[in-house]
C-alpha cells in the first residue's frame, strides 16, 4: 500500500526526532510512534530466545506495570506466540499483524487466556529489527476488541519507519557502548581523542582534550605521524601518550597521567613484582595482547615476556592471564591507605 501524502509526512515527523542526538530514549521512540499509529499501548522488545532473557519498555506506565505482574505467564507461554514464530523462522517479514501469519488466531492459546487477555490485548502490530540469530529485537503496538484490528495504512507507516527504527536502535546502543568505555578509561585514568590532521579534536573521552577545540602543542607532533608513543607536558603534569593513526581518518591518541603509570607499578612492586614485572602485567592489561605482541611493544624477546609472566603468576598467587589483570584492577583500583 502506498503512503498518501499525510502519512509521508507522519513518518518524516518521527524520522526527524529519531537522528536527534543524543538518541531518544525507547519510551520516547514509542511516544512517537503512538501519535501516529494509533494503539492502546506499545512496547520495545530484546528477547534472546534460548536463555529466555525478555526485556522490554512499555508505554503506558500503568500497561507497563500490569504486564510485569503477568510476566510470569508471558516468559512460560511464549513459545505460543504466532508472530514470534514467523519472525524467527522468516527474516525480513516487515511489520505483520496477527491475522498475516498461519495460527493466528491468538485466543485459542494460554498466552492469550493468561498474558494477552488480562492485559486487554487482542490485535498486535509488530516489526521485528536486524538482530543476532535467535535473538528477537523490535516494536510491537497492542489494540484491545474495542479499538479493532490494525489497518494496511498502519502497517504501511511502520513498515515505512522500519529503517529509521533501526538506526535509532543503532545509534542508541553504540552510545551507551561509548558511555560505559569512556566510564572506564576514566576510571583507569586513561583519556581517548579522535584528532584531525589540522589538530582539531573530533571527539574526547574526557575533559582533558575538549571536542571542538585544538590540541595542546606539545600533541600536534603526533597527529597524522606514524604510530608512536612517549610521554608529554600538559600543564604541569607529565602524560604517557601512545598515537595511532587511522587510514583515511583521524589520530587517536590515548594519554595518561604519568603519575597513575607510576603510582600503579608502585603498588604491584610492593605486592611483590620487580619494576620489570610490573611494567610487563601493566603492558598486557593495556592491551591484552599475546606473549609476542608484548615482546615487541617492550623491546624484549618472547622467552624474556614468558618469564617475567611466569614470575607474575607466582608472585600474585594467579594462573591465568585474565585472573592476573583481575589482579592487576583489584591492587590498583583500591585506595593508597
């Protein structure tokens, strides 16, 4: 069915709110949606299907309170629902109704008489989002009798905003990846910049290098070089600073205070390592990276890296690699009496 030009306008009103930045929440995108497709309630679904792992959002608060009640009945009977059956044996289906599927005549189920039924649903719109296999990711919007079945006009609209959806979906994931990584450079005390090659600075996990502006002068000689590291003034404090330059993109810079790099050898130096030692488990917690990467981030040969990890092991009571850098956060993170 083809949009008429009021619903063209509709779905470019919603499109224009989900670009804006930061990305609006999921209860707002249902807000959204509802002024134009007209429902009785809305919800926002990430179901990892084998684990049974059911989150949602749903609008109204006062439906949203009643299907948490009803939950129970929800997660036992799922496996009765005909538009989650489609959407996970078909991919691409668009948004669909119950009445588009085989079985859907929902009432004859125990998710009706024990979910759908006490939450006065009785008609579902739903449109299913790209999402990992067995995994079942999108929006669905719930009539009750009274309000009637959806319309091909509603089903249209939805299926017009499926893409606009799913990029907020995107961009609403990928900032809250950014907000947790960025928690825990700061936590670690480390900053992380993107830098033109005019030396402005595109974005910045902290406030040490501000997005818009230009980078201190002691920097500039690392943007756009070769891949490198050493340390630099910044005020008044010195600053390791390791630069990589991107193809086609800017420099990232990781800088941290050298006081943290000298503070955090001084703790597991007095839990019993050599500054060798240290310097070696900070260089792997850095980056993770095997025996051979840390040899030649060190200058040191892979035999060298394997004792000195060996010696770790022993010195911290550890025998794994992550268990050591579990370590390495537990003497580091806890305060200096």
């Amino acid at each position: 069915m083809e949009l008429s030009d009021a619903d063209a306008q509709a779905v470019l009103r919603v499109a224009g709110r989900l670009t804006r930045h930061p990305p609006l929440d999921f209860a707002e995108v249902l807000a959204a949606v509802r002024e134009e497709i007209e429902c009785d309630s809305a919800s926002f679904n990430d179901m990892v299907m084998a684990s049974r792992d059911f989150r949602y959002v749903m609008v109204p608060a006062t439906d949203s309170a009643r299907a948490a009640r009803l939950k129970p009945h929800y997660d036992r009977y799922f496996h009765e629902h005909p538009l989650i059956a489609a959407a996970t044996t078909t991919r691409g289906l668009g948004a669909i109704r119950f009445c588009d599927v085989e079985g859907g005549d929902v009432t004859s189920t125990d998710l009706f008489r024990q979910f759908y039924g006490p939450l006065n649903v009785r008609f579902q719109l739903v449109l299913q989002l790209p999402s990992p296999p067995d995994v079942v990711v999108g929006y669905a919007l719930n009539r009750s009798e009274i309000a009637g079945e959806f319309s091909d006009r509603d089903v249209a609209v939805l299926n017009a905003l499926s893409g606009h959806l799913a990029m907020h979906h995107r961009a609403a994931l990928d900032t809250e990846r950014t907000r947790l990584v960025n928690a825990e450079l700061d936590r670690f005390a480390w900053a992380v910049a993107s830098v033109r090659s005019d030396g402005m600075v595109e974005a910045s996990s902290s406030e040490l290098l501000k997005a818009g502006a230009r980078v201190p002068g002691a920097l500039e000689p690392l943007v756009g070089g070769e891949e490198s590291e050493r340390d630099v003034t910044l005020g008044t404090q010195q600053w390791q600073c390791i630069a990589h330059s991107v193809p086609f993109g800017p420099t990232v810079l990781f800088l941290r205070r050298r006081h943290d790099t000298e503070q955090d050898t001084g703790r597991l130096i007095e839990a019993g390592l050599t500054p060798r030692q240290a310097e070696t488990l900070l260089v792997l917690a850095r980056t993770g990276g095997s025996n051979s990467e840390l040899a030649d981030g060190l200058g040191v040969s892979e035999g060298t890296v394997k004792k000195h990890l060996e010696a770790v092991f022993r010195a911290l009571s550890v025998t794994s690699r992550a268990a050591a850098i579990g370590r390495v956060r537990e003497l580091t993170e806890t305060p200096a009496p």
